[in-house]
C-alpha cells in the first residue's frame, strides 16, 4: 500500500513539472507583439538552460523607455523583458517592477 501510494506522489509530481512551460514571444514595442511568433517550451533541458542565467542576474537599474525590447519571456509567474546586443551579455527587466539585471 505504501509503494502504491508513493508511486502516486511521483507520479503527480513528475505531472505538474511537465505542466510547466515557458512562454517566448518577440515584441514590436514594450506593449506589442509580433504576430506569429509565440514560442513554447516545455522541454525539461531547454528550461534548465534559459531559467539559469535568470537566477544568476545582477540588478543595475530601471527600464529605459527609449529603446524597445526585442522579446517578453514568461517564466514561471513572470514576465521580462528582454533585449539582446552582439556582445555576451543581455538585459533583462521584470514586466512589472520594471527593475533591469543583466545576464552574461
């Protein structure tokens, strides 16, 4: 009975991560997308590579309106902003503080 009921747990566990997804989307300005571009990804290993370098961002300041950002990424019950130059690193802001981090 027990195993059973561990197997349950597991189970249900192994459902609600597979649930989970993360939403990419690319952006005209800071409030429309792009239309036709929505990315979903789901993928246990493609979430573990793109949610890292969100937990490892430095905060350095505030949303600069003057330059729109290329992607809105939802990620778990957030949402950033993202913009992408040509060196290694990126920037990101959160939709609703709109507090910036970088990512390298």
């Amino acid at each position: 009975m027990l195993m059973i009921c561990s197997l349950g747990v597991v189970a249900c566990n192994d459902q609600k991560e597979a649930s989970k997804v993360i939403e990419i989307q690319e952006l005209m300005n800071f409030d429309d997308v792009q239309p036709d571009t929505l990315q979903q990804i789901s993928d246990v290993k493609d979430m573990k590579i793109i949610e890292k370098p969100f937990k490892k961002a430095r905060e350095f300041g505030e949303v600069d309106n003057e330059i729109a950002p290329q992607y809105k990424i939802k990620l778990n019950d957030d949402e950033y902003y993202l913009w992408i130059d040509n060196t290694v690193t990126a920037t990101i802001a959160n939709v609703n503080s709109r507090i910036c981090f970088t990512l390298s």
